[in-house]
C-alpha cells in the first residue's frame, strides 16, 4: 500500500476532528451539551479497561455475526442466481424482512431466547447484514454468462463446481463490495442489541453507562471507539479484496 493511500485517509479523520473541535469550541458548547475530541482522551485514560473488556465483547460477536451472514447469505444467493424460481420467490420475503426496522426485532428476539444475551447479539449481527451478501451474489450469478453454464453442464460439472470454477470468481468484486456495507450493517445489529436489551457487556453498555450517569465524553468516547472498530474491519475486508479480487481493481490510466 502506498505512503498516499495510508495518509490520505489519516488525514481525513484528522480533518474531521479538527472540524468537530472547532464547531464546538466557536458555539461555546460544554461537555455535557456536545463533548469534543479533546475531552476524549481523559475518558480513555480513566476507563481502559473497560474500553478493552468491552471492545472485544463487541468485536468478536460483530464478526462471529459477520462470519453466519457471509455463509448464510452466500447459500442463498447461490439459491437465488442458479433458480430464477427461487429468485423470485425470496426477493419479495427479502426485501420485506429487510425493510423492517431492526430495532422492533430486538425485544421480539429477547423474549424468544431469554438469557441469551451472546447468542440474540450474534443473531442480531447475522440478520442485519446477510441480505447485501446475498442479493450480490444472487445478482453476480444469475448475470452468469448462459455460454458457460452450458458447456461446463455438458461435460458434466455439477452446479457446485460452475459456481467455484467460474461464477464465484466472476462475483468475487461484487461480494466484497457488499462484505463492506455488511460489515457496518453488523456493527448496528450488535449494539442494537448491547443498548436496547442490555446485558452489561460490550460498547452499548459502556454508552448506557456513560449516559445514565451523563457522562457525555465517555459516551463520544464510546462511539468513536465503535467508529475505529468499524474501520479497522472495513480494511480488513479491503486486505481480503486486494488478495482474492485484486485483478478487478481498475488501474488509473
């Protein structure tokens, strides 16, 4: 990765704080009205621990979340792009689940599984970010030239090998496109659940605590630590694209 591509982003975020900063210092804001960065690091220092203890809670249920919608949603757009049938019986139910709030799921899924606290995050994580996975995939292989599927189907190759010798490569751009956006859809899923069914554990319970006791830099603190999470796993997925999908990636001419 270039000196450019590392700085530009670093830069942005450092802009972007600056910008906060000022905004907050040119209104006269106090802490308890709009906390700024610089009352951010007095809340790290004096809550570590928790930030660590809380940051792993939320980070390991996000990808375990991550890693069912991954699996889940690339069944299913396999289902969807080998079956014009399926596909379009299980758009309309997919676009019906998704278009409901996610947030009224929530106490729906904390009273079926009473006491579940690991298991409703990590459900909640999988339901919220499995449909962009699968409508690319979907839409990545029902684009699949006929040509191939023809010829691979007469020499006898199941589906199952059409998809991994030629249509998964052929998704692969379109699958970590929507990985991306599945990724923060995944963050939202678990601190749905840390904050509206809250059990004491991970970043929404540290952002409860803060604002219960109007803490209001340990609450910014909170949602900048969530921002970082989010973008350390965005980059993560964009390591993973550059490995598996790098010859999708367009040269600047």
């Amino acid at each position: 990765m270039s000196g450019k591509k590392i700085a530009t982003p670093i830069l942005s975020i450092l802009a972007f704080l600056a910008i906060w900063e000022f905004i907050v210092w040119i209104n006269g804001w106090p802490n308890y009205v709009m906390a700024s960065p610089s009352d951010l690091p007095e809340a790290y220092i004096r809550y570590w621990q928790l930030f660590l203890i809380d940051s792993w809670q939320t980070l390991w249920r996000t990808v375990a979340g991550l890693a069912l919608s991954i699996l889940f949603g690339t069944f299913l757009g396999m289902i969807m792009g080998f079956s014009r049938s399926a596909r379009d019986a299980l758009y309309p139910l997919l676009v019906g689940f998704n278009a409901i709030p996610k947030a009224t799921v929530v106490p729906v899924l904390a009273l079926l599984f009473i006491g579940q606290h690991d298991f409703n995050t990590v459900l909640m994580a999988f339901l919220i970010s499995f449909f962009p996975i699968a409508v690319s995939v979907g839409i990545g292989l029902s684009t699949l030239e006929p040509e191939y599927r023809d010829i691979l189907g007469a020499l006898g190759a199941s589906k199952f090998t059409i998809f991994r010798k030629i249509a998964l490569p052929k998704t692969l751009p379109e699958f970590f496109g929507a990985l991306k956006v599945s990724v923060t859809l995944a963050f939202i899923g678990t601190n749905l659940v840390e904050i509206i069914s809250p059990h004491g554990k991970g970043l929404g319970a540290l952002f409860l605590s803060g604002q219960t006791n109007g803490d209001y830099p340990l609450m910014f603190a909170v949602l900048i630590a969530l921002a970082a999470l989010g973008i350390v796993l965005y980059y993560a997925v964009v390591l993973l694209e550059k490995i598996f999908a790098g010859w999708a990636e367009r040269q600047p001419g």
